[in-house]
C-alpha cells in the first residue's frame, strides 16, 4: 500500500528504475516495458519524457510560475502575463498545465509522458504541447497506436480531453491499476496536512478552496474507456 509520503511525492521508497533517471512502482515498469515491446514491433520507439517528480521539484515549479519566474500558459499554449493577476488568477492559469506541490499524479510511480524520439524531426526540442501529438502533428501515429493498445497493458490517458479543468494532455499516460488506489487516497485533507510549514506560493487561496480545486482539476478527469 502506497503510503501517505509517497503519494505525495516525499519518498520515493515505492520506485524502481525504468530507464535512465526515470522510475515508476515495479508494477507499472513491467507494464510499460511490455507495452514498449509491442510498440517496438510496430516500428514505434516508445520511450518516457518524464515519470516521478517529487514534491521539492513540483513546489518549485508551481513557486517560480506563481512568481513570474518561469512561463504560464494560457489555453493555446502560449505564454500569459501574470503581472496584474490576482492569486485566484494566478493558481487557475498554473492548474491548467501543472500540479500543485504534493497533488500531482507524477509523484504516484504509475503515470508518466511519453514520446518517440526516432518521430521528432531533426533540430526539433520536445515541446509537449497538444499540436505535437494530433492530427498532423509528428507524434500523431504514436497516438494513434497507444489508443489502440495502451488498455491492453493497463494504461489510460486521466487528460484526454479538456473539460474545463487541466489541459489535455496526449502525452501523459497512466497506469490504472496503481493510479485508481492513490486517486481515493488523496484528500483536500490530506494535502491541507502535508502543506504545513513548507512554501506553498497562493497558500492563502488554495487552501481556502481546495474542495473546488480538487473537483475542477484532480477529480474531473477522463475514465478507463
């Protein structure tokens, strides 16, 4: 049973080395790897962008974006000026594309991005954005493949399509036979709990609405179809 630290991204005694840097639950390893073989049959070379984050890297990231120092972007995946935001703007505009510190389903072990380097044209940086892995976009086959198959491996996209809370996220997979346990367990509560004493920019904000956070950008995602 995943415990309440790993949920929230402040142990990662739950992890297993995948490849590289990346680490995912032992479970969801074997997963991928299976799903990986069978995408290397298809000529596909499937491998992941990121996994596990944990809480320090995640509360950086949602810091620096609340404070101007790395780039919002809106809907279009372009970059916002913040400047005359409110908090409540601010943190709405960040859930969008990021997670809040502790609540972000990378911290889990079961969800990752994805990409096929051998499909990114020559001089081309990952971007991950929508347009890349869409009709006409070069990963666009691999999408295609992976919503076919990935059910097959135990693997779902939580952001297929925007419902008015987090953007979709083509590339972002996750494996749901770990993923549906730690959905149950994080709590307004709980991550109210893990917040005491740390940074958490737009505290003030969220932690008076994190009931109607959590309904419009952790639990309104898309199902197992």
């Amino acid at each position: 049973m995943i415990t309440t630290a790993m949920l929230t991204g402040q142990s990662d005694a739950h992890l297993t080395p995948l490849s590289g840097n990346h680490r995912l639950q032992a479970e969801a390893v074997q997963a991928f790897l299976a799903m990986q073989t069978a995408a290397k049959t298809a000529g596909f070379n499937l491998q992941p962008a990121s996994t596990f984050r944990d809480f320090s890297r995640q509360q950086t990231i949602w810091n620096e974006k609340f404070n101007g120092l790395r780039p919002v972007m809106d809907a279009m995946s372009q970059p916002l000026d913040i400047t005359n935001f409110d908090d409540q703007q601010r943190c709405c505009a960040i859930l969008r594309w990021s997670a809040m510190p502790g609540a972000s389903r990378h911290h889990w072990g079961t969800d990752l991005d994805i990409y096929d380097p051998d499909l990114l044209p020559i001089g081309q940086k990952l971007q991950l954005e929508p347009w890349e892995y869409e009709e006409n976009g070069y990963f666009y086959p691999l999408t295609r493949w992976l919503t076919a198959n990935m059910n097959t491996y135990g693997f779902y996209r939580p952001f297929t399509d925007d419902k008015g809370g987090v953007a979709a996220e083509p590339w972002h997979l996750s494996y749901y036979p770990l993923a549906q346990q730690a959905e149950h367990m994080l709590t307004p509560e709980l991550l109210l709990s893990v917040w005491k004493d740390k940074d958490i920019a737009g505290y003030a904000w969220l932690s008076s609405h994190l009931e109607q956070i959590f309904e419009r950008y952790i639990s309104n995602i898309d199902g197992v179809s």
